[in-house]
C-alpha cells in the first residue's frame, strides 16, 4: 500500500511539473507574442491618400531629412529639396504639425546661426544646389529667422557668378564647362523666379524673369529635336565633349528623367513669372509641345515611360519610376492650371494607374514602396558617362529613390489619389 502511495505521489509530483513548465513556456510564448505584436502595427496606415502613405514612408526610411538619399552624413543636395517640397503640400493639404517639422529640421540642420550653409560650397557653381533653396524661401516669411534669409542671399549670389555660355546660358557646374543640362532648368529656375517674386521689384525683377526665361528659350532652340519634339539631356555649346554631336553640340539620347526634370521646371517656374510677362506665353507653348512630344512615346500597355524614352523595344530598357512620375506630376499639374488640355489629364491618370500597378509594393506594416528608378545619370565626369544607350541602361536601379519618390507624391497630391 505505502509503494501505491509512493508511486502515486511521484507520477503527481512529475505530472506538476510538466504541468507547471508547459504554462510557463505557453505564458512566455503569448508574452513573447504580446511583445511582438507591435511590429505588426501598422506603421502606415492604408486608409490615408497615396501622397501621405508614401510621405510617411519616407520618413520612416530616412527619420532625418538632411540624410534623405540613403546619406550617413547631413547633406545640403537637391533630392533633399525635391522630397521637402512634397513635404510642404502633403502639410498644407493635411495641416499635420509633423510635416512641417520634418521640413524645418532640414532647414535647421543645414543652416548655422550665422547663416552658412553646411556642405555647401559656392565656389563650386554647381546648379543642382539651388533647389533646397525653396526650402528656405518657404520657411523665411514663416519664422523670420534672419540666418535663413542670410542663406537665401548666399544661393542667390551664386546666379551672379554662374558661368554662362556665349549665348547666355547656366553651366550646369563650374567643372561642366560650356555645357547645359536638362535637370538644370529644374534645379535653378523656379528658386530664381520665386526669390525674385519675394524680393525684388522693378527693373530689377523685370531683368531677372527675363533671364529665366531665355534660359527656357536656349534649350528650346538647342537641345530640343524637330523630328521627334524630344529634348536630349544635355548640350555643349561648345562642341567639346565626347558625348557631343559635332554639328549640334547634343548628347545622343533622350533620357526620361533628364526630359522629367524639364517638365517639373515648366509647370513650377509659372508659379512665379507674372501674369503679365510676355514669357508666360512661350513656356506654356513649349510645355504644350513637350506634353506632345511626351504623349507619343508612353507605353501604351503600362501607361509608363521607358528608361530611354524612345527605344522601348530595344533590349535592356526598362519602365522607369521617376521619369514617370514626373511626366505624371506635370501633365496633371499642366491641366489643372489650364495650361494643357484636358486630354492630358487622361494620361497622367493612365501613367499613375500604371505606376501603382506595375512600379508600388507594399510591406506588411504599411511602409509603401516605389521600385524601378534609376539611381543616377549624368554626362562627362570620371568615369566618363557618354550618354550612350547603354549607358543609361546599366546604370543602377534602386528602389525609393528620392528622385522617384518625391515626384510620386507631387503627381499624388495633384491627381488627389
């Protein structure tokens, strides 16, 4: 009897325990679960338009703006411009104190007291370093910080000293000698036209939207083709560079985000040249023929552009995110200004359907993706780029480059999508 007993008490005893070790590992596993479960929040939510899905996004990528374009270090660069302007109207349509926030620590970030621009460099001439510049102009009336208006004047005294070609035209660097870019015209001529709206009158205005707008008219005259209406992505005035046509001084191919860049410079620069400048006329008539020209090589099955905007056949191009986003933003923006037809309007919708379709993916917490743009491209340098063919197309692909990324929110806040 006392062996029963004994027997009994141990398989009671072992049977506690494996009782009592089973519930803790289950209590630890539903913590284990508990602690989890955050992670599978949604960061993003789904229910917000597309431009606050992929603003969020981007902030949750790059948590500091002055590190926007995957940088370990604070830069003063032109993407961080690009990505802080989608910021400024994704704010106004929202009133969301976070965006304004994010906008302002660029500025405050970048801008010591006495003004100085961190990694900026005058001496450099370089264009590109003008469109942060809108930044600046955007939180100047706001907060009247006198460094920022100090910063303003520095960017601007860099229109005085910019090296012209014979015909009066932006280098697009200091080291980029005789030569004029597409992108060019985006990085400098609205920051111009809007500093000059803000703070000068007279003839002194009237000179200054002037020269915006021969700036238009030079690459209208010289890096547009009559046959295909298309724009080549540089010019060389003085004929020099490998990658320079002999008899024209163009690059050899037409490349989506260079004419990308050219459309955004149209549709913006007329944000600031009066009403009553004869150039108004003119820029929209080449917008007009762009949007053309533009309309005749979209992929007719995505709605898209290729990487090379004329050879979609031709092995190794691919549909490009930001070269389509950007035709998107200002085939929209064109419309809804009543510079462009309505038709145009239908395209942009067919190329955002397209890029939502084809070009957007989406995490599990929310985080919105734009896969497909390219990196980068440029002319001349070392390694020299001759802007052949091949060329753009190996260039490296990315996804959620902020040159993509920033134009899709534009072309979402324009299409209220």
């Amino acid at each position: 009897m006392m062996n029963v007993q004994k027997n009994a008490g141990r398989l009671f005893t072992i049977f506690f325990t494996i009782t009592s070790i089973m519930g803790c590992k289950n209590t630890e596993e539903k913590k284990g679960e508990e602690l989890a479960a955050p992670e599978q929040e949604q960061i993003v939510p789904e229910d917000l338009k597309w431009s606050e899905r992929m603003m969020l996004s981007e902030m949750k990528r790059f948590p500091e703006a002055s590190k926007l374009d995957f940088r370990e270090e604070p830069k003063w660069s032109y993407t961080n411009g690009l990505v802080l302007k989608a910021a400024k109207e994704v704010y106004e349509e929202t009133n969301k104190q976070q965006y304004y926030d994010y906008i302002y620590d660029y500025a405050d970030t970048m801008v010591t007291n006495q003004g100085e621009i961190r990694t900026y460099k005058l001496s450099d001439q370089n264009l590109d370093m003008l469109n942060s510049g809108n930044v600046l102009l955007y939180l100047y009336p706001k907060t009247k910080e006198e460094r920022f208006l100090e910063a303003l004047k520095l960017l601007r005294s860099q229109i005085e000293t910019q090296p012209r070609t014979k015909e009066g035209g932006f280098w697009h660097k200091k080291r980029y000698t005789q030569q004029m870019w597409l992108d060019g015209l985006y990085m400098a001529e609205p920051f111009y036209a809007h500093y000059t709206q803000m703070f000068s009158e007279g003839e002194k205005a009237q000179a200054a939207y002037d020269d915006i707008v021969h700036q238009f008219d030079l690459i209208q005259e010289y890096a547009k083709d009559e046959k295909t209406g298309l724009l080549y992505h540089g010019w060389d005035s003085s004929k020099q560079q490998k990658w320079a046509d002999k008899e024209t001084g163009t690059s050899p191919n037409f490349w989506s985000r260079a004419m990308g860049w050219y459309g955004m410079a149209m549709v913006d620069v007329l944000d600031y040249l009066p009403e009553d400048h004869e150039g108004r006329e003119k820029i929209i008539r080449y917008l007009n023929e762009f949007a053309e020209a533009v309309t005749k090589v979209q992929d007719k099955e995505s709605g898209l552009w290729y990487q090379v905007l004329d050879q979609g056949n031709r092995e190794g191009n691919y549909l490009e995110a930001s070269g389509s986003s950007m035709f998107t933003y200002t085939f929209a923006k064109g419309v809804k200004k009543g510079y462009l037809p309505e038709k145009y309007m239908e395209v942009a919708e067919k190329a955002y359907d397209g890029i939502l379709r084809n070009l957007i993916s989406v995490e599990k917490n929310g985080v919105v993706n734009l896969n497909q743009v390219c990196a980068v491209a440029g002319l001349g340098g070392d390694p020299y780029r001759d802007a052949s063919y091949e060329y753009y197309v190996n260039e490296k692909i990315r996804s959620n480059d902020p040159k993509g990324t920033g134009p899709f929110i534009l072309a979402s806040l324009q299409l209220n999508r």
